[in-house]
C-alpha cells in the first residue's frame, strides 16, 4: 500500500471508483475525491485503510499464537 495516508485513500479510493458501473455516478464521485478542497477526506480513507492493514496483521499474529496454543 502507498507510503502516506493521502496516498493510501487515492489507491482505495480508486479500487472503490473502479466498481462504480455507472459511468455518470463514477464521475461524480471521482470528482468530488479529486477536488483538492477534499484532501482531509482522503487523508482519513487512507488513515483507515492503512490502519486495517495493521489490525489484520495484527489478528493474524494473535491467530497463529491461539493455534500453538
């Protein structure tokens, strides 16, 4: 996953802007998180994506601990 956390939502966001089917509503929305007054909101997607990454590594650590248990 990229290095920053507004870098980190750009990527998930274009995963989520990749499902959108709806040609008109995908340029909707790809506007609205392109605008540069959105910045924050991609810093906190990413934020989230990049913490999710650290709770799963996490909870599989923990898995793999209650397995040798």
């Amino acid at each position: 996953m990229a290095g920053t956390a507004a870098e980190a939502g750009r990527t998930f966001l274009a995963g989520v802007l990749a499902k959108i089917s709806d040609p008109e509503k995908r340029a909707q929305v790809e506007a609205v998180l392109t605008d540069p007054a959105n910045t924050d909101a991609l810093v906190v997607v990413g934020s989230g994506a990049l913490a999710q990454s650290d709770i799963n590594k996490k909870y599989n650590d923990l898995d793999i601990e209650s397995t040798k248990l």
